[in-house]
C-alpha cells in the first residue's frame, strides 16, 4: 500500500482520554481512538502515534489495541502502512443505508435475511477456516458479557448484530465488514419496536454460542446450517407480526 500524502505526526494529546465507557475494551477503545482524532483535529493524511503510546495513553494490552485498530482499519477510519505507521485515513463518501434498502418496499424483510444470510454465511466460513483462538475467545468474552446482563441487567438493550459485526471484524475480509455494518442499520430501522423481547434475546445468544463452538472446531458445514437456522424470515416475520399488532 502507498504512502498517504506527508503530513503533521500526530502526538499525544495533552488532554486526558475519555472515561471507560461500556462494552468489551475493544470497543472501547474504537470509541477513544475516535475521540482522539477528533479531539486532536487530525485529518486525511495525518500520522497516528505508535502502538505504544496509545497502550499507555488508553491502559489497554497490544492484543485488545490491535483488535480496535483492525475495526478501525476495516471501516475505514485509518489506514496501517506495514513499516511505516498509522495515518488517518482521507475521507470518503459515506454510502447511506437509504441509498440501498427501502424499509417501506413490499419484500424489504426477505430482501434485507436473504442477504443478511449470504454475507453472515461468508462471514462464518471465512472465520471457521481462519480465525485464531484469540478471536474465538474475543467473541466468547462478548457472549459471556452478554449472558451477563441478560441475567442481571432488567434495563440491558440488546445490541442488534453485535455478535455478528464482530465476528466480522476479525474474518479478514474488510468488504464483509462493510456491508455487514449497513445491514446492521437498515436491520435496526426495519425491526423498530421488536427488540425489547428478552427471550428473543436469549434465544439468539444462544445460537451465537452454537455457531462459536462450530467455528472454533473448524465445522463449516455445521457453522452454516445454525446460520441458515438462526437467520430465519419465518421467525423474523412472526416478529414484526407481533410487534405491529401492539
């Protein structure tokens, strides 16, 4: 990859980095390293400090650093220049969910799972065949957090394909990242109203911890069949059914 265009090296930021915020430390993270290049006025171009200083800057391990700064790369925020560094990355036309789902078409619920279906399939294969114990544990953590609130926490919201997004993330492919996300927006405009059911909720978690075991064990054919299970136009259906009879 070349070089962005020469401009100012960032440095650290002589005000301190926001709080703790919710969510794993990766998402954490994304969030500070957002605020600092917006805090630090960087633009297209600009260097981002070393590793080091944003473990030391955040109070985070390498690992979990690096699990951010893979999301950030993947969506576009900085671009990692092997050898070089990280530079924010120059601006480009945000692509808006509108622009390719209509929530009010006829068949936008079948339109938007079968897609949903495809890209979670390529998403699902890609990490069985590839991913690292670390990431198989990253997401365990994310699941584990989950359980968590669901037992716990009466005013916990559901985040809507945060196991998914996630997953994502770390499939090395930074295109099913991308178009993950927009559905992920056009999901959460279609099925407004129907994610306050917890035992939706729980059902989904566990789906996710059936096909987390499936991709740890490298079983990609039983990885696929719990998607295709769990990404069910039926289910979504009864649903909306549900919700707009309220």
């Amino acid at each position: 990859m070349a070089k962005p265009p020469a401009a100012k090296s960032a440095s650290a930021p002589t005000t301190p980095a926001r709080g703790g915020g919710r969510g794993r430390v990766t998402e954490r993270v994304v969030d500070e390293i957002c605020a600092y290049i917006e805090r630090e006025a960087l633009q297209g171009g600009d260097k981002l400090p070393p590793e080091r200083v944003f473990m030391e800057l955040f109070s985070v391990g390498r690992s979990s650093l690096r699990e951010a700064l893979r999301v950030l790369s993947a969506t576009g925020v900085i671009e990692v220049v092997h050898g070089d560094g990280m530079y924010v990355a120059a601006a480009n036309p945000s692509v808006s969910t509108t622009t390719i789902f209509d929530a009010t078409e006829e068949s936008a619920l079948r339109n938007l799972v079968e897609t949903r279906l495809g890209i979670e399939l390529a998403i699902v294969t890609a990490l069985a065949e590839r991913g690292t114990d670390a990431d198989f544990d990253a997401l365990e953590a994310l699941l584990d957090e989950q359980q968590e609130h669901l037992e716990n926490d009466p005013s916990y919201q559901w985040e809507p394909l945060g196991f998914e997004l996630t997953a994502a993330g770390m499939c090395g492919n930074s295109w099913l990242y991308d178009v993950e996300l927009l559905l992920r927006d056009a999901w959460v405009t279609l099925s407004r109203g129907t994610r306050t059911r917890v035992s939706r909720h729980r059902e989904w978690h566990s789906e996710h911890r059936a096909i987390l075991a499936s991709m740890r064990t490298r079983n990609v054919r039983q990885a696929q069949r719990l998607v295709m299970a769990h990404v069910s136009l039926e289910r979504f259906e009864q649903d909306l059914s549900r919700a707009r009879k309220r």
